[in-house]
C-alpha cells in the first residue's frame, strides 16, 4: 500500500465516493479491492472526520463510565486479587479444615462434647495461623448438651430387617435393648390423646400417620442457571411483605397440629407442641416413639428435634427417626392385622455439667483503624443426623480458610478482620443474636455501644456446598455499586450478580445468622449458592456428609469471601449501612 493510501470502510466508501461501486456489486467487480486510493486533500478530510467521531466516542463513553466507578464503585487491588486466588486456588485447607470439623468433631450437636473439642480444635488453628485474641465467647445459658452413643433399630417379625435410622435430639436411650410390639397411633393434636390413652403402654409407637412417598422425576441436584440468577435479582411485588411457605402442593399445618415439621421446628410453637407429646407419650409409658422425619426417602431422613435442652422441661420416651419406606411397611403391617415386633437399642448423653453456649473468635489485627471491625462468619453447630458437613461444616470451614488466605499474605489491612463461628444457630440464631446485642445494640431498646459504628461489615455462609453466585445488598443501591465492583473482575468463577437491590428491612432473625445483624441495622450480607441437593439431600438429613461437599465449589467460596474481607478492610471508608431501627420496646 502506498504511504497515501487508506483503507476505507464500507460506510466511509459510500460517503465519501457516491460514484463508486454499489454493495452488491463488490463481490462482482473482478477488479475491486479492499482499499481505495485518494488525494491528498480527500484524505485530510477523511481522517478529520473519523479523529472527531473517536473523539465524541471516547467523551461519550467517559461520561458514562467514568462517574459511576468513581462515585459508587471501588478501584480495586488486581494485585491482591491474584495472590489471594493463588493462596486458595494452590494451596487451599479448606477441606482440610472440613475433615475435622466433621469427619472427626461432626456431628456437633449444640453444648455437645463433640461441639466443644471442635471449638478446641479451631481455636488452636487460628492461632497456629497467627490470628490473635482468639477465645471461646460465652453466652446463655442455653441448657443441656446431647449427643448419641449409641442407635440400633430393627424390624425382628414377621422378617428382619435393619432400621436404618437416627434419635431424635435431646430424646433419652433405652437402657438396653428393648423388643416390643409396634402400634400405630397418629397423634394430629391434643385431642387424639384420649383416643390412645391407656394403649401405649410398653409398646414402640409410630406417631404419625404413613408418609406418602412419590416417584423423582428431577435431579436431586441442581446449579443455577444464568437465567434464574436474572429472575433472583430482580425485585418481587413490592406490595407482598412476605413469601412463600411449605412445600408446593402441602397444605400449610393448622396452629397445634402436630406433623413432622411442627415438631421439628426451633420456632417457639415447636417447642410447646413437643413438650404436649412428650408428656402425654411418658404418662401413657411408651417404650419408644418413630417418625417417618419431614422429608427425604430412598435411605436419607430429615429429623432434628424430639426434646428440648431446657431441663425443666418433659423428658418423653425414646424416639427415632426411619427412612418412609421402612415406616410405611410397619404401618401397612398393622393395617393387615398383623403386629410386628420391633428392636431398638439407644444410647444418648446429656451433658449437663456447662450449660453456657459459646462462640468461636478470632482476629487479625488491623492497622491504622484496628478499631474498625470487618467480620466473617458461619455458624459452627450442627444436627445429629450425619456429620453437619454442609450444615454448616462448609460455612465454617470457608471462614477459617478466608482468613487463612488473608493471615498467610501478610497484607497490611487499615481494619481488623473478624472471625465467628456461632453456637446455637439450629436452636434459634442464639449465639449471633447474644454476640450482636452484647458487642453493638440491645434491639428493644436499640442503644448503640461504642462498637456499634465500628463495626462495618459481616460476611456469612450458611446455605450447603454449593458457588457463590451472587451476594445480597440489603436494599442499598451504594452498597449495590461496591460490590459489583468488587464482582467484575472474578466474573469468571461464577460469582455474577448482586441480588437485594430493593429489599425491606429485617424485622425478625430469622434462617442464619446474618440476620441478627441486619436485624439491628448492619451489613449482614449473605451469599446466594447453587442449591445443589442441600434441600434434598443434605439438610438436617442423615446424609449431611463430607462427601457430599463439591470441593471446587468451598474453595470457590473461601476466594470469594477472603476477596471481600480484604476489600473491605481496605477501602477508604467504611461500607454503607442500612437504616438503623427504631427501638422495639412498648
């Protein structure tokens, strides 16, 4: 090409050369070529035009671009980003962290013995990490510990057949084996205790009516996809102030109508309805009490509580929960006039030595504002089911690796980061809601410690095994703009979006953890997962297992939280806070 010569887009041809070929006639001309030669003077004119588009180009896209990332988002550290993905990435302990937590502690039933030596074997590894100031923080009293010693459940007539099952929590063993005839006597309410009365007695109870089981036509797992991480985003009816209960399909239970859920249930009305039928089974003299649980088949049973860990309060028989299938075939038995017979052997512990539940907590220290606090956390209690591997195993071994990775860089932060793993979170978000009203604010009368400005933030996870895929804002459009800075550059490992741009303000706690916090006004932010089989499988089931925890998707989570741990302790200001409530106290 000559050094006069310039290469021309097909709109500059038509623009400047209204003689020359049409469109459709290029690809015809033998003799067309992709430049077209010009005077000198034709193009000045031509490269004036184009420098004054790119220039009113370049301007547009400044003014567009430019005010959002410096008003609302973070100029982040992409040095800091790559050493943070390199310690997690290369050299990652979070399911090293896991296997301990529950594979040798799990599960780690609230007060429990276990619950406790996991508490011992964490804050050794903090220390061992570097982080200071670590202490178990008490709270309470909460009650008794419990954990089982011991389960075995079998079918001994008309065939054997092994019970596979688990006792329900804070419920007593059976001294021994016990063999007894089974009956059926489902207890709706109250008023079916005259029904039974003088029935029971010496007798294996199943006390609720045959679960109907249906065929799985889905996966039990499953990772969300873009599209439904669009329609997570976006804002419901603003006029619906709540959402939506059970299951699709099962009628929501009537107030005192016990089933499976209303006496599994950490909500107060649990526990009434659970202390009208333990009272009523252990004066009536039932041997053992079953419960087909409240969801789960095929081998995997969901079952939480059967007593209570307040010592004051009735201590019914032994009670354990079986796969469906396996109570619905003792149902059908006696339905047919035929009374099988049915052997268990239960051991459980009450530890009632300490009845102060407590909270796991760490530090690395700040530097020029280590008054300034940046928190991370998950609730370290657990179900007795399995070895509360992803409830919440996984949240609390993805905090203890976030701050790891931030221990082990050695990058000076201006706040200090915090770690918590909570107690008593399966009873009622205890130890969160203890920690927040002692540390920030009492909520009923709303009146702020010192600590209560200095606390900024606080990151929590606590919903299974699954990638972090988007994080909540809490109805904060600020604190929207930041973190979506902070998203844009690990787009890549599936994090894609900030959800909770419109959002009311937490009026109970309520599900984990970070709603004690915002429940008092601060950031208590969340993190929304692929759902994987935590509501199908693993949740307060019997098959909350290592196993079933998907290793990249932890070590995802641990980058991910260390990443916003460390932006947050080092930016300029503190993060934006949602509205402080008016004090509840009448």
């Amino acid at each position: 090409m000559k050094a006069n010569s310039i290469v021309l887009s097909q709109f500059e041809i038509h623009r400047f050369c209204p003689t020359t070929l049409d469109r459709e006639d290029w690809s015809k001309n033998p003799f067309f070529r992709p430049h077209i030669l010009f005077e000198s003077e034709t193009i000045v004119n031509l490269l004036r035009s184009r420098f004054a588009a790119a220039a009113c180009i370049a301007t547009l896209l400044f003014t567009l671009a430019a005010p959002a990332q410096d008003q609302d988002g973070d100029k982040v550290d992409l040095g800091a980003l790559t050493q943070i993905k390199t310690e997690a990435f290369q050299h990652s302990q979070v399911m090293e962290n896991l296997f301990y937590i529950s594979e040798v502690y799990g599960p780690r039933v609230n007060n429990s013995r276990n619950h406790r030596a996991a508490a011992e074997w964490a804050m050794q590894q903090m220390k061992t990490w570097g982080l200071q100031n670590v202490h178990l923080e008490k709270w309470g009293p909460f009650g008794d510990g419990w954990q089982i010693k011991k389960y075995y459940g079998a079918l001994e007539s008309p065939a054997y057949a092994a019970l596979i099952g688990f006792p329900l929590a804070w419920t007593p063993g059976t001294s021994g084996p016990v063999t007894a005839e089974a009956i059926l006597a489902p207890l709706h309410s109250e008023a079916d205790f005259a029904k039974y009365k003088g029935k029971l007695k010496g007798k294996i109870v199943l006390i609720f009516d045959p679960r109907e089981l249906s065929l799985h036509t889905d996966a039990d797992a499953h990772r969300l996809t873009d599209e439904e991480i669009a329609a997570r985003a976006k804002t419901p009816d603003p006029s619906h102030t709540g959402f939506g209960g059970g299951r699709p399909g099962v009628a929501a239970p009537r107030p005192g109508e016990y089933t499976p859920s209303t006496l599994s249930t950490a909500a107060p009305t649990g526990r009434i309805l659970r202390n009208q039928v333990n009272a009523f089974l252990k004066e009536e003299g039932a041997a053992v009490a079953l419960t087909p649980g409240y969801n789960g088949d095929g081998g995997t049973i969901f079952a939480s509580y059967g007593g209570s860990q307040d010592p004051k309060d009735p201590v019914g028989p032994p009670m354990a929960a079986i796969t469906p299938e396996q109570y619905n075939r003792i149902c059908r038995l006696l339905q047919h006039g035929i009374t099988p017979k049915l052997t268990f052997d239960i051991e459980t512990e009450y530890q009632k030595d300490d009845q102060m539940g407590f909270n796991v907590v760490g530090e690395i220290p700040g530097t020029t504002k280590a008054d300034e606090v940046v928190m991370v956390g998950g609730h370290f209690d657990s179900w007795q089911g399995g070895t509360g591997a992803t409830d919440n195993g996984t949240g609390s071994a993805v905090a203890m690796e976030a701050v790891r990775i931030l221990a082990t860089l050695h990058k000076p932060m201006a706040r200090t980061v915090r770690v918590a793993l909570w107690g008593g979170e399966e009873e009622g978000l205890y130890g969160s809601l203890a920690y927040v009203q002692q540390h920030f604010a009492p909520r009923d009368t709303m009146k702020k410690t010192p600590e209560y400005d200095k606390l900024d933030v606080y990151f929590n996870d606590d919903s299974g095994s699954g990638k972090f895929r988007a994080v909540s804002a809490l109805g904060n459009a600020q604190l929207a703009a930041v973190f979506q800075s902070w998203i844009a550059p690990i787009k890549d490992l599936g994090i894609e979006s900030v959800v909770g741009l419109t959002a009311g303000p937490t009026t109970q706690p309520g599900g984990t953890d970070s709603t004690s916090f915002s429940w008092i006004g601060l950031d208590g932010i969340g993190f929304m997962q692929d759902p994987l089989e935590y509501g199908s499988r693993t949740h307060h089931s019997n098959m909350d297992l290592y196993d079933r925890v998907q290793t990249g998707d932890v070590m995802q989570g641990s980058m991910i939280e260390a990443w916003f741990a460390y932006n947050a302790a080092t930016r300029a200001e503190m993060l934006p806070r949602i509205d402080t409530p008016v004090p509840s106290a009448k």
